[in-house]
C-alpha cells in the first residue's frame, strides 16, 4: 500500500445515536411534564444547570479579561435564571402547565418546521457567518411550525377538558388565528436564541456546547430556542406585572 496515499473511510452515521437519544430525552420530558408539579420543576433546574456550565465554558473560551468574564457570567445567570423561573412559574398549579406545555410544544414545531422547510425548499441564508444552514425558508417554515403546534395542542387541550376552560388556562382563551401569531413570534425569537449560542460557539472556537448528549453535543445545543423563548417571556411577564397591562 502506497503510504502516501491516504484511505478513503467513509463517515460514520449518527443516525442511530441520535436517534435513541432524542427518544431519550423526549421520554425525559413527556414524563416529567405529565407528573407535572415538583417532577417538573426539578428537570428544569438540573437543565438549567448544565446549561450554565455550558454557557460558562463557552465563556471562559472567548472572553480573556476577568470584568468581560465576570459581565457575561452574570448575564448568564440572568439569561438562564428568568428562562427557568418562567417555565417553572408557567407550571405552577394555577396555570396547570398549560403554558409551559405551549411554549415547549411551540419550540418543537419551529424545529421541525424549520427543518423540513429549509431541507426541501432551501434558498438564501439568514446569517451564513454565524450558522451556514439557517435559510429564510426555514425560519418562515419554523414559523407555520410552531403556530400548527400550539392550536393542536389547544385543540387536544380543549377536547380533553370538553371544551372548557378553567380559571388558569387564559392562554387557551386566544384564538386559533391570534395563536398562530404568538407561534410564529414564538418562531423568530427561538431562532434569535439559536443564532445567540451559534455566535458563543464561533467565538470560543468549539463545534457543540458540550458532550452530554450523544450526537446532539450539550444541553445548550439542544435548549437555546426554549431558553431565549422562556426568557422572553419571562420579560414580558414581569412587564405586565409593573404597568398592569
């Protein structure tokens, strides 16, 4: 053999891996949102904090001075904090874990909607520097995405209860159409999360937040859309609580 010649090896794929992973952690989750209450809670804050951890190292990786490192570690306490507080808050018993079900069902269509999208339609990329396969037909995709995702999960809501709503579902009172336009708002903001963390991990130099995750890398990767989500909403929460809108 001609040692100058290097073999040709063909990649290995993940699909397998990745794939009894996300059935993994869906089970996680399906689980913990059924059990509802301290189930819930408690899975928030264990990804809550290995998200930090993975947000602290990403920062560690591009930040050289300690006032840069120490501003970004606080934000990210703030960034993840409110995230998690919303969702927890979300599934207190008045609201019976119908919004946090909403919001996470809502960033689940934009990933589906925006890959299927972007796959078969494909087209101009948003911002080929920061993430190369993020294209505008995938984030319109993500948007009807997630507006489809919430009014099923309304639906399903409304039929399990038949047709009632209770004191703490006032996100049920919205409407199919004003829903589908909170989804696709709910769209642009995972997709600014995802584009966040994408910016962390070009800057630190690393492909993936972390390893956790077999063929998915770290909690980050797996979470940015529903913490940029969460914590939107967690600011707008706090607003309306101060005006009383």
């Amino acid at each position: 053999m001609n040692d100058n010649v290097a073999p040709i090896l063909k990649p290995r794929s993940d699909l397998g891996i990745r794939t009894l992973s996300s059935v993994g952690m869906m089970s996680v989750a399906v689980i913990a949102i059924w059990i509802g209450g301290y189930a819930f809670m408690g899975l928030v804050i264990a990804v809550g904090l290995g998200v930090f951890f993975e947000f602290s190292k990403l920062v560690l990786g591009f930040a050289q001075s300690f006032p840069a490192r120490a501003l970004w570690l606080l934000g990210g306490v703030v960034y993840v904090g409110i995230a998690c507080f919303t969702l927890m808050v979300f599934s207190a018993p008045f609201f019976g874990m119908t919004p946090a079900i909403l919001l996470i069902a809502g960033v689940i269509g934009t990933d589906v909607g925006a890959y299927f999208a972007g796959r078969s339609l494909g087209g101009p990329k948003i911002a080929p520097r920061i993430s190369p396969s993020k294209t505008w037909s995938g984030l319109f995709g993500g948007m009807i995405g997630a507006g489809l995702m919430m009014v099923a999960i309304q639906a399903a809501i409304y039929a399990s209860r038949g047709g009632h709503v209770g004191d703490g579902d006032v996100y049920l009172a919205y409407g199919w159409g004003r829903l589908m336009l909170t989804g696709a708002a709910l769209a642009v903001v995972a997709q600014v999360g995802d584009f966040f963390e994408s910016w962390m991990k070009r800057r630190a130099g690393v492909k993936d937040s972390g390893r956790l995750i077999p063929g998915h890398g770290g909690l980050f990767d797996r979470t940015d859309g529903l913490i940029a989500v969460a914590f939107a909403a967690g600011l707008i929460m706090v607003f309306q609580s101060v005006t009383g809108s």
